[in-house]
C-alpha cells in the first residue's frame, strides 16, 4: 500500500496568520473602547438598550481574545500531542462565541419585556442621540475594513468578528432610529409612548439579532462532531467516479471532513491486477491528478491516498 499526505506549512499561510493577529488585536483595543463608552452613557442616559449594547462589546471583546488565542495556536507548527495540528479549536471558539451571543441575547430580551410591563422608563435623549451616531459610524467603518481585508486573508476568525462589527453597527443603527423617533413624538400626543422606546427596541433588536449566533453555532457544532458536508462528499465521489472509469479500479471509499479551516480527504483505492506492476510514478501521476480536482492545496489540506490490491484496507 502506498499513500502520501500532503500538510508543509508555506510561508503564505504564516504571513496570513500574522495578518490575521494584528486585526483582531486592533478589533479587541476598539471594542474595549466601545463597550466602556455604551456602558457609561447608558448609564448616564438611563438607557437599557444602550448597556446591551456596551454589554454586548464587552462580550465580543472577550470572544476576540480567544479568536486571537486560536491564531496563534493555528500558526504554530504542530506537536507530537497535537500531531494533526489545532484546526478543532477554531469550531469550538466559534459554538462558545455563539452560545454566549445567543444567552445575552436572550437575558436582554427578558430584561426589554420586563421594562415595558413596568411601565417604560425616561431617556436622555440628547446623549443617548450623540452616542449612537457615533458609534454606528465607527461600527460601520471598521466592518468595512474588516471584510475588504478578509477577502484576502479569508479567516473564518476575522470573519465572526467581522460580523460582530456588523451586529454592533446594526444595533447602534436600530438604536438611533429609535431615539430619533422618541425625539420627534416630544410634543405630540404620542409623548407618552416615549417611556417605551427604550425597552421596545431592545426587545426587537434581540430577536433579530438571535439567529445571527444560532447559525454559527450550528454550523461549528457540525464541524465538531465531524459532519461531511454534503457539497465536499458529492465532490469526492464525482472525482473518484470519473477515474474509476478512466483507470478501471475495482472498488475505492473515501472519508472527508472539515475543522475549521482543515480540510481533510482520505481515500483508498483497489487496483486491478493490471496495474499491479505500474509503479510509483503511475500512482503519483494518479494522486496529482486528484489533488487537483479537490483543490484548495496548501497546509490546511490534509489529503492520504493509498492503492492496494486487497478489498479489506477500504
């Protein structure tokens, strides 16, 4: 039996890391930032809605320091203990980050019903106004930055914070509607609806925001457990069908899987007595020719292939 497996680590996917360090950083320093400003003028203003969202940067903060833990490991060569590197961490960061995501979601929605039963509460509007300007174009701005880097670097790390930005923004952006529209009522005989803009669009914010994490989660729990998805199967087999036919293998199985950013491919082959005697450069001729077609060559690509003339090693 023969088999090759393809993991060198290049110095593209060092320099990408590296790159991938220093935003998250820089992510982690203006979350703190933002997260200190939503607290304090929320608390200034008497606005609920405005602490869940300091509430929320403070959450995030902390996701993006493991983001920047899981980086570093990613960017270490792999140990005799971690002999297949640490592409399982990212999946499991993720599900955290999410599962945390959707419980602040969910104690500031109970929190948004709770203040509408008791009868609303009074806003600063002129703080509460300048804050969510503020901050929405400072979201916005570093979300912008974020994805046109990642278009590069393409990090399922940068990726969740980039989407955290774009959260932050929306929920500062939410926000502001709301405080404008309470502002607008101000002499109107709908003033009395004021005391409930605050916990009314905390609680709509919630909802829409929930999904967001729950998706993540979902997928990072199939990357977990080890689920194939059904793209990467149905490609393997489509690979491993056409050479079948042009090579005339009796039989052959396949395992793949993605971790994170690893993908990993395993697949055993059963030659005919024909090809017996074709030696090594015909088999590696073959292994290119798979390696190919699934593509996405590199050292997050873990590819074994074996020949064999003896059915039982599929």
């Amino acid at each position: 039996m023969t088999m090759i497996t393809a993991t060198p680590p290049d110095n593209h996917a060092l320099h990408s890391t590296e790159i991938e360090q220093k935003v998250l950083k820089r992510s982690i320093l203006c979350t703190f930032f933002i997260a200190s400003a939503g607290i304090v003028v929320g608390l200034v203003c008497g606005s609920i809605s405005i602490i869940f969202d300091g509430m929320f940067s403070i959450l995030d903060a902390g996701m993006c320091s493991l983001s920047l833990l899981v980086s570093r490991l990613l960017g270490q060569p792999h140990s005799r203990r971690f002999q297949f590197g640490f592409w399982h961490v990212e999946p499991m960061v993720l599900a955290f980050n999410g599962c945390l995501l959707v419980i602040l979601c969910l104690y500031a929605f109970v929190n948004a019903i709770k203040g509408i039963i008791d009868g609303g509460r009074e806003l600063e509007l002129g703080w509460a106004i300048a804050y969510a300007i503020t901050i929405s174009i400072f979201c916005f701005s570093l979300y912008f930055i974020q994805r046109r880097l990642n278009k590069k670097i393409k990090s399922e790390l940068i990726a969740l914070d980039t989407k955290s930005w774009l959260m932050s923004a929306c929920i500062s952006s939410a926000l502001l509607f709301a405080f404008i529209l309470s502002w607008l009522m101000e002499g109107t005989r709908y003033e009395y609806l004021n005391v409930y803009t605050d916990p009314f669009a905390l609680a709509v914010l919630t909802l829409l925001l929930i999904p967001v994490p729950v998706k993540t989660v979902l997928s990072a729990v199939r990357e977990i457990l080890q689920m194939t998805p059904d793209s990467l199967d149905c490609k393997i087999e489509s690979i491993m069908a056409q050479l079948t036919l042009e090579y005339g293998f009796l039989d052959y199985s396949n395992y793949a899987t993605r971790i994170g950013r690893g993908l990993f491919v395993e697949i055993h082959i059963v030659v005919p007595e024909s090809m017996a005697d074709s030696g090594v450069q015909k088999f590696d001729k073959i292994r290119d020719e798979i390696a190919l077609s699934i593509g996405e060559d590199g050292p997050h690509r873990w590819l074994t292939i074996s020949f064999t003339q003896d059915p039982k090693w599929l």
